[in-house]
C-alpha cells in the first residue's frame, strides 16, 4: 500500500466566524460607510487598526485600512498616501476605471493586488497590507507596505552546525525562506505552491518540489493530508509534522527537519518534497529514510574518504547509545562468565560499596545525566554550559565517593552520552535517548534474552516502517545495490550520479 491511511483526530472548531468558511465570505459593499461599518464591527476591539478616510480629487470618499504596527510607515506615505493626495492629473469616468488608473498610474503595480470580497480583505490587512476601499465600488486594492524590520537578519543556523558550506539559515520569514531556495536551485522545475492553515492564525505554508524529478505520489498525498488538517493555530512546524507523519506512535522521526537551505536544496533534487512554514525557521522534508538521520550536507563538502569514515564513527556510536547501558546491565547482572576473571574482580572492587543492583544504579545516572542535559538546554548559554560540565564532573564524583553507583557506571553512562551527540540529526537522537530505558530494563528483568527480544521488536518496527510510501529502511530492506553507495559509503561525486531508487514511493516501483 502506498501510503497508510491515518491522520489523528482532530477537534471540531466552534468558533464563530472562524471555523465557518464562509463566515467571512460575500462581496465587497459599494456603500463606503456600510464597508467601514462592517471593518469595525469584525475587529471590533482592535485598537491597533488604523482606519484613515480621505477626499481623492476632493470629490470621492475613500478609506485606508491597516494594523499600523505591521507596515512600514515611510513606504505607506511615500508609495500611496503621496500620489493619491498630490496628484491631480489621473483622468477617470467611474469609479471602477478610477481604481484601475490608482492600481497602473499611481501605485507601484508590482506592489498592489485587486481584491474583490470581504475574505480576501481580511486575509490581506492581518497579513500586514494597507487596503483602499473607494465610495461606490465593490472591489478595493491592497498595497503591500509590510515592515520590513519585523523579522531578523539572516545568521548562521543555531541547530544545525556549519563546518564546511553556506553559513546562513532559515528564518522566521517564509518569504525569505523561499528566496533563499530560489537562489540555490533556479530553475522554472522548482515549483511552490502555497496554501493556509490555522483558523485563527492563518499561517502561511509553501510545498516545494522539483517537477518530473519528485514523484506525483509524495506530491499528490502531502497535499491530501494538509488539505485535512483542521486546526486553531499552527504556531511551528511541529504542529505540522504531527498531523501528517506516518506512525504516530513511533519514536522514529518521519519527517526530517532542517534550517539549512542547502540541506533543503540537496533534498528537493534528488526528489524530496520540502515545506516551509511562515514564523519558524525550520522546514519539513518529505520522505526520509533510517539513515538520513546520521547523514550532515558536511558529508558532501569534505572528502569522500573521510565522509565514509565519519559515517560509520557515527553507525558505531549511536548502537553504542542506545545497547552500552542494556549490555553493561545484562552481562553484570545474568552473565558474568562472559566477563574476563581479572575484569570481573575488577568490577565487583568497584560495586563493593554499592547498595543498589546495577539495573537501578544505571538508571539513577542516565536519569541524572538527562536532567543534567536538559538542565543546560534550557538555561542561559553562557550558564547552561558551566552548569552542563561542572554538573556531570561534581555530582558523579560526589555519587561514587558517596558510594551511591560506581566508577564503571560513571564512565558507561558518560560514554553513552557522548555518542548521542555524534548523532546529527535531533529527533534521530532524541528516539535513541528515548529506546535506551526500555532496553534497560527487559536487560534489567531477562538478561541477553530481553536485550535480544527487544532489538528484534525494534528490528520489525524498523522494517514495517514508511515515509510517504518510501520503506523506512530503505535501500538495505528492500534491499537496493545501486543505494548503498549514498547509504553505508559516501561514494565520490564521480559515483554518485544517479538519484537513489529508494527515493521513490513502492507504488511508483510496481509502475516501472
């Protein structure tokens, strides 16, 4: 099956004028103050919405409507207040032609847009454009004068570290966001296509792909699945990627993430769908397999020999974060004999002291260490990591004089923190953070046994698993020879210069 059929459950809207769509619907009044009154009444306690009423030529009402805080003042004088005000010399005969001589003589064009009911006026005066309404007509036009200081500059990317390549990032601007893909791949294949979701946010979203390289189906299904999406706000791009993703219940992430535009590029050609999302700087891109989640775009910008190296340093770590702390407490716990004589005295030194099994004194550090991780997340950075560093050195020594765990403990647990940072991919390593106890603790109850039993779970799980159609583990099950050369290896570019099968959906497969 090309796709499974699930999206959550979504609570029915029930406010007024907003989950109606056609609350707001119905054409524009020629009545100016019948207009004006129907603008109060809608934002009707709205403070901030400036509504300023002129004489055009001395002779014809109109009003001008906008969120002063959200246009730029200057460009609003200077590019339409100005010209309707000083200039004489339009020549009309109704009112219509009247705006149409405003919209091509007067007004920048590039700047302006007719608008013809009250929804599209009020999609545009929250989107922080200034509308002119005249006395007489049903139509209006909107003059793009947003404040461009709204949004900051572009800066290194704060998630995704840069050593090789491009150093800026996504930002809050989806505009920008664009414009930034743009500049990477400029070809007229590069489609967007943008759509609304939010009833009272109205955020902004833009589907990118390449066309006749991203196959139809990924295309045809990410729309299917926004279009069902029936929410109050959508105020990140995690309000989106929980909607839409495949198995909701697994750990595994989906969807990747990213706030690199020539991450984003990379993925759109070789024929990922990506979506960016006004008022964060990170976008979704669609399908991904296990192990984009331990691939960096540095992979493609270094040697190829060291690229491979890194990629199997970080195969070798992650197994090693998510199996050291199960393995350690199995073998110490079920399975002594396989531990060497002399390591075995060694250990049961250390453990002398100790009052706690080791299942529960492993455990005691990776909660501690968790803390201690989220703890510098979330404080100041300058505070966060002093408190990260002086926390894992102080409370592990004071724990192993104290005699609460030991000195293998500390270092195992230490270790194991380490390797998820080799990870570079965030929810691939929050998943791996997050399997780590439950392997603890069947290794804790069964020994080997438990630990096996839960890899082979987690084995099936890993192989049942799809992003938009695409195997999960993809090109090693089902199993591809042309893959593995972007997958196990970072070929040389000399290689790799044929887009991946295992990009495409199991329906475009049977197809060919």
């Amino acid at each position: 099956m090309f796709y499974k059929k699930w999206l959550p459950r979504q609570r029915e809207l029930k406010l007024e004028g907003l989950g109606d769509e056609n609350a707001v619907e119905g054409e524009l009044l020629s009545s100016l103050s019948d207009n004006e009154q129907w603008i109060q009444e809608t934002f009707a306690n709205c403070t901030d919405l400036m509504i300023r009423k002129l004489q055009l030529f001395d002779s014809i009402p109109c009003i001008i409507v906008f969120f002063q805080e959200l246009i730029d003042m200057k460009q609003l004088d200077e590019e339409l207040l100005s010209p309707l005000l000083k200039n004489k010399s339009v020549t009309y005969g109704t009112v219509p032609q009247l705006i149409e001589s405003i919209e091509l003589e007067l007004v920048p064009v590039a700047k302006t847009k007719r608008i013809h009911n009250r929804n599209e006026m009020i999609q545009h005066i929250l989107g922080g454009e200034a509308v002119l309404l005249l006395e007489g007509s049903k139509q209006g036009i909107s003059v793009n004068v947003k404040e461009n200081q709204l949004h900051r500059g572009l800066k290194e990317p704060e998630t995704e570290a840069v050593i090789r390549g491009p150093r800026v990032g996504f930002i809050e601007n989806i505009y920008t966001n664009m414009a930034l893909i743009r500049q990477q791949i400029r070809t007229p294949q590069l489609k967007v296509e943008r759509m609304t979701i939010g009833a009272i946010t109205q955020t902004e979203l833009a589907i990118l792909y390449v066309e006749n390289i991203s196959p139809p189906e990924v295309i045809t299904e990410m729309k299917r699945r926004l279009s069902r999406i029936k929410l109050d706000s959508v105020l990140e791009s995690g309000y989106i990627e929980e909607m839409i993703r495949d198995a909701p219940y697994s750990p595994f992430p989906v969807l990747q993430m990213s706030e690199r535009p020539d991450t984003v590029a990379a993925c759109l050609i070789e024929g990922k769908v990506a979506l960016l999302i006004n008022g964060t700087p990170m976008s979704l891109i669609a399908p991904v397999t296990f192990w984009h989640g331990f691939q960096s775009a540095e992979d493609f910008y270094t040697s190829y020999i060291f690229s491979t190296f890194l990629r199997w340093l970080r195969y070798f770590f992650a197994f090693l974060s998510l199996t050291l702390p199960s393995l350690f407490i199995a073998v110490m716990t079920y399975h002594q004999e396989m531990i060497p004589t002399s390591l075995t005295l060694s250990l049961a030194a250390a453990r002398e002291t100790v009052p706690f099994p080791t299942f529960v004194e492993t455990l005691l550090m990776e909660i501690t260490f968790e803390a201690i991780r989220e703890a510098g997340i979330r404080l100041p950075r300058p505070v966060g990591q002093t408190i990260s560093i002086v926390g894992v050195l102080v409370i592990g020594q004071a724990a192993v004089q104290a005699g609460i765990v030991s000195n293998p403990i500390v270092m195992i647990v230490s270790l194991t923190g380490i390797a998820s940072f080799l990870i570079p991919n965030t929810n691939m390593s929050q998943a791996i953070r997050i399997l780590r106890f439950p392997l603890m603790l069947f290794a804790g109850i069964f020994g080997l046994y438990g630990f096996m039993a839960v890899m082979l779970a987690l084995l099936i799980h890993l192989v049942n698993l799809r992003s938009f159609g695409v195997p999960y583990m993809a090109p090693l099950a089902p199993f591809s020879a042309a893959g593995i050369w972007d997958i196990l290896v970072r070929a040389p570019w000399w290689v790799l210069h044929k887009r991946q099968h295992h990009i495409h959906t199991e329906q475009e497969m049977e197809k060919k």
